[in-house]
C-alpha cells in the first residue's frame, strides 16, 4: 500500500488493486466559529469537504462534471439516476439537473457558474429548483432542516501520475443533512469512478 500525503494533511491510501480510499471532513457554524472567522455568508458556514482520487486522467473527470452526458452517468446517489442535465460551461452559464429516485420521485438543481478554470476548478451556484429552473426551498422537497435557498459547490482538481485528485467543498448544509449529504456524494463519487473511463 502507498500512503500520499497532500498539503494540509490530507491523507491518500492507496492498494495495490488500485483502489483509493478517501477522506471526508465536515464543519459545522458553531466549530467554524471555533476555529476562525467565518464566511462573509453565514448561511453558507455549514460545509462538507470530500477529498477523493480517481484512477483516471483528470480531463475525464472534468469532461464528467462539465459535459451533460457525461454528468448523467454519475450524479446522484447510488439506484438514483439523472434523466436530464444541461450546462452552459463557462462563467456566468447557468445548469439544470434532475436526479431521479428509485421510486421515481425527482429532485431538480439549478445553479450558476461563478468559476470556469478548466481540468482545475468549478466554482457553482447550488439550489433546488422545478424543472424550468425556477427556484425552490428544500422544504418544498420534504428536506429537513434549515437550508439556504443557495449553496454553493467548489471542486478543485489536479493530475497527479495520471490519476485525479479531486476536493470537494459544498457550503450550506444543515446539520440535520450533513452526513446523508455526504453518503450521497461518496456514493454519487463511486458511479463516477466506474461509470467514467
């Protein structure tokens, strides 16, 4: 086994099956506080930090957060799927995605791209939505907790060997969802590593 230690101390292992493990962190308002000052948005305090690698070249990675049909073969959670997605890839280009459930209950997203560096960040707008792109809170959807109506999604990745080292941050999670929210993204992470080649 090969352990990697990246700056900050995040920690990769990695077997010789070629299998990454991954790390996962999370914040809440209140251990911001503790740690630092906050963010200019207080809304956006709650975060969840996911650092996965990926066995694949680092183009693909993006073309699978960047292009729709790339997009649809991986988010979502696992048995949910993703009939529908569009991005205008570039800054100030807006997405709609839906995710659908095993019972068939559709969860749509909209957002807007505030951050278009190619192969090594995304910086986006995250909100619930209808599937026109309208807006809704996520008590629409039966969500628990206290949600802004927009969150915000940044995804650092760099090629390291021919694999992708990726970073995850999502901002705006209650606490009543952090850790559903994180088991839905490691999920969402694993169709991407065996859907994307």
């Amino acid at each position: 086994m090969t352990v990697t230690v990246f700056p900050g101390g995040v920690t990769f292992c990695k077997t010789s099956q070629n299998q990454f493990q991954m790390e996962t962190t999370t914040k809440t308002r209140e251990e911001k506080k503790q740690s630092g000052p906050g963010l200019q948005n207080p809304a956006l305090d709650n975060e969840i930090v996911i650092n996965r690698v990926f066995d694949i070249p680092v183009n693909k990675v993006w073309q699978a957060w960047t292009e729709a049909e790339y997009f649809k073969k991986w988010w979502g959670p696992k048995d949910y799927t993703c009939p529908f997605s569009k991005m205008e890839a570039k800054v100030g280009g807006k997405y709609l995605s839906c995710m659908r459930g095993p019972d068939g209950k559709e969860f749509w997203a909209t957002g807007v791209v505030k951050e278009f560096i190619p192969e090594k960040k995304l910086v986006v707008t995250d909100s619930f939505s209808d599937e026109k792109g309208n807006v809704k809170n996520a008590s629409e959807y039966g969500m628990p907790g206290d949600w802004p109506d927009e969150l915000l999604i940044t995804v650092t990745m760099e090629e390291i060997d021919g694999a992708t080292k990726l970073r995850l941050r999502h901002e705006g999670i209650p606490d009543e969802m952090r850790y559903e929210c994180i088991r839905g993204w490691n999920e969402s992470f694993d169709k991407l590593k065996n859907n994307i080649k």
